[in-house]
C-alpha cells in the first residue's frame, strides 16, 4: 500500500473515533446564549419547534424595520460572540453545541441604503428577545453571507408555540411590504460578486422629471403608451370591482436613439408613488426577483431594457433559459396585482413570439419610429429652444435632417455649443450649421451609428446592435 494511502486512512480512522465519542445533537449542553434563551422562553429551546425565513439580502433593511415595529421598545437585542463558528452554524448549533461556547456580544450593523440619498444603520446580526401576544419569543435575524455560501438574509423563530412563530413569520411579511424603504422609490438591481445567482446590490435612483412636452413622438402615440400605463392604474379600483384584470405589458421598438428611454423616463415621472424596478444587460436575468419585489410593492412598473438579450427567438438562437424566467415572471402575476412591465428593443423581428401569445404578457407593442419633419422641428426646438439660436436656423436645420434620430438632434446642438464653448463665447447659427455639417458627412463612422440615422438603422439590418440612449438614467 502506497504510504500516503496508509496516512489517509489513519487519519480517517481517528477522525470517525473521534465523531464518535462526540455527544448526539439533541444531547449536546446549551451554550452561554442558548441559556439566555433558555431563560427568556422558560424552557430548552432545544426542543422547541423553530421556523425560518429566507429574506432577498435587498431587503435585510425591510426585515429590520418589520422586527423593531413588532417587538417594540421593551424587547431585548442581542449580539453573537464565539470566533468563527458564528459564520457557519445554524440558529440550533448557535443554542446548543458539544464545542462552541457562543455566547451574547455586541450587536452587528451595517450601514443600508435607504433612498437615493439616505442610509440606515441596520442591524446585520442580532437576536431578539420579546414577547407577541403574552408569549416569549427569541428571533434572530442575519444579512447574507455569500462568501460562506448564505445567499440570502435570514429569520429564524423560537417560541413555545408552533402557532406563535408561524402567526410572527406572516405579522414580519406584513409589516416588510408596508414599511419597506423599496415602496414608491425607483430602484435597479446588479448581479451579485459571489455566485451566479446571487443580487449583489439594489440601488436608488433619482425619480426622472421628464415631461410630456419633452416627449416628441407622432401624433396620438405618447397618449396610448400613456393610457395603458399609467391610466389603467389610476382607475385600478374600479377596474378591480369589475373583475378586470390590471397586470400589463407593453412593448416598445423601434431603432436606438429615437425615444424609447425618453417615454419611459415619462412614464415613471407620471406615476409617482409607483415602485419603479429597472433592469438592463446583466441584470435581465434577475426578472424573477424583480417581479417578485413589484407584486409586495403594488402598484409598481417593471422596465426591461434591450428585452431581446434574453428574449430572443428560440428558432434562432436555440435554447435560453432566461427568456423562461422572463416568461415565468409576466405570468406568475395575479391579475389583480398592479404590476406593468415595460419592454424595450431595438430588434422586434428577432423576438420570441410567446412574449406576446398570452394576455397580460405584452398587450400592447408599439413603434417608436425616426422622427418625421414636424417631430425634428420640435426636436430641434426643445433642444436648442433654449440658445441664442434664430427660429429660420433651427427650421433649416430640422429639414436637412432627415432619417435621423432625437438623440442625434440633441447630439447636433451639443457639438454646436461646444464649438463656441471653445471660443468662449455664445453659439451662434453658424456654429448649428457646421456642427449639422460634420454630422451629416460623417454617415459611416462610428458616431453615426450611435447616434442613429441611416447607418445605424443600416447596421441593425445587417444584425448590428446597440442603444444610443445610454441606459435608463445615464
């Protein structure tokens, strides 16, 4: 036998006496912190039922809010000390272990983005002593910890009563969607550093302020994107009364730069109170968990950017598993539930038919089109209203460029303004016509595809892809 084999089963061989000579579970003493518990429960709780929760670490602040409603200020909050046990062990082992010596320490926290612009110190690491109706409970709440495999934020709940820690969970489920920082704010999601399924961070965004007259689009459209979102939720009482369903999805095409984001940005500055979830690129993949944060946080909208990266046809790019997430979520909605999605792409043709194959998926797909000679002329006018810039220069602008999209009109007026900006001094309608000039001459560089026109309604034919929208809020 190979020496090395010979070590390794010596090693196994005292590793499995030594198991053996360790006490059973249910024998195992109660550490320091299990008789504090002990104590608070009048009772072993080892031999208590316990139940737990599984909590989205996004909404570690939200569970932490839920607890300090429901335990008051009389409740007893405690720490955990014991090296690095503490990491690894569950709430039982933390109770009872033949070899920990967990005992009560100082309380975690971490500092928790409430807002765009706030925060919340919000505990990571606390065990709760109180008591619901008369009864004693221990509840011990902890963030995720992706890097020993704990994904997600947890609550675990012992108490005397089965009845007690099961009716506590649904009371914790309750007051999370009603105090929840996430509800009315417009959030989006990223992928989280350990693991591929894991969110590693939900972030705050600035509600938009884009109004109507900063929208130009043909005649009528804006009013039906409109009416499908944000009118059948303000009528969703009544539409609710009359058995109607209020889960909606709308679909938005049309090539890069000619307003999608825009409408979009409209839509959610039309609906404050609303929670807004945003995803694009990475993201889109985390669907699910969007449409299950919008259905605790009705009414919400669901924005899913460049939707053809995950929801392309099966015919043609085969089998993608995301697009069945994407699906799973426009379906697993209650028709009640005020959740709108919102879908964009710059490459309809190639997307899979079953987006659209069952209401409350896509009800509503609409063009968003280059813009037509009257739309440029407001183009120009919003953008470029504002400068020393004469009425019959923006006029003659708008008419030479034609096929071209809102995001090169706004590009237009940029470079115009840098010009002078160089020269210290103010725009002029000369610095409108050379900057239009370069513009237009530069039909198959780079520029042209990113800021739309011919080319870039060119590259999308040949399969080309891109957004000059810059993401939702960039």
């Amino acid at each position: 036998m190979d020496p090395r084999d010979d070590d390794f089963l010596k090693d196994l061989h005292r590793l499995v006496q030594r198991l053996n000579r360790m006490p059973e579970a249910e024998d195992a003493p109660l550490t320091p912190l299990g008789e504090r518990v002990a104590d608070h429960l009048g009772a072993d709780p080892t031999g208590l039922p316990m139940v737990s929760e599984s909590v989205p670490p996004h909404r570690l602040v939200d569970l932490d809010l839920a607890l300090d409603a429901l335990a008051g200020d009389d409740a007893e909050v405690l720490g955990l000390r014991g090296g690095r046990h503490l990491r690894h062990e569950e709430f039982a082992g933390l109770l009872a272990s033949p070899y920990a010596r967990i005992q009560p320490g100082p309380v975690e926290y971490v500092s928790v983005p409430t807002g765009p612009d706030t925060s919340r110190q919000t505990k990571s690491t606390a065990l709760r002593l109180f008591r619901v109706d008369g009864m004693p409970v221990a509840a011990l709440q902890r963030a995720a910890d992706p890097q020993t495999g704990r994904e997600t934020a947890t609550l675990d709940v012992v108490a005397a009563s089965p009845a007690v820690a099961s009716g506590l969970l649904a009371e914790v489920r309750r007051l999370m969607a009603e105090l929840s920082v996430v509800r009315g704010n417009v959030v989006s999601f990223a992928r989280g550093e350990f693991g591929h399924h894991g969110i590693g961070k939900m972030t705050f965004l600035e509600r938009p302020t884009v109004t109507a007259d900063q929208v130009i689009l043909p005649d009528g459209l804006l009013d039906r994107i409109r009416a499908h979102v944000v009118d059948i939720g303000g009528r969703a009482g009544d539409l609710r009364a009359r058995g109607q369903h209020l889960k909606r999805g709308v679909l938005l095409y049309g090539p890069p730069g000619t307003g999608k984001t825009l409408t979009i940005r409209h839509l959610i500055h039309e609906t404050p109170g609303t929670t807004v979830v945003l995803l694009q690129g990475a993201a889109l993949g985390l669907i699910g968990e969007a449409a299950a944060l919008a259905r605790a946080m009705s009414p919400a909208l669901v924005v899913l950017e460049d939707v053809d990266l995950v929801a392309a046809d099966r015919g043609d790019f085969g089998l993608q598993p995301l697009l069945f997430e994407v699906l799973d979520a426009l379906d697993g909605l209650d028709g009640d539930a005020d959740v709108a999605f919102v879908l964009t792409t710059n490459r309809a043709e190639i997307l899979e038919p079953a987006l659209a194959a069952r209401p409350g998926r896509v009800d509503l797909a609409l063009e968003i089109p280059l813009p037509d000679l009257p739309a440029r002329q407001q183009l120009f006018q919003v953008y470029g209203g504002g400068l020393p810039l004469s009425a019959e220069a923006l006029a003659t602008a708008a008419e030479r460029a034609e096929g071209v999209t809102a995001s090169f009109v706004k590009e237009v007026i940029r470079r115009a303004v840098l010009r002078a900006v160089s020269d210290d001094r103010d725009v002029t309608d000369d610095d409108l016509a050379v900057a239009l000039d370069a513009m237009l001459e530069d039909t198959r560089g780079i520029s042209r595809v990113l800021f739309g026109g011919d080319a870039a309604a060119d590259a999308q034919a040949t399969g080309g892809h891109g957004s000059a929208e810059f993401g939702m809020f960039g």
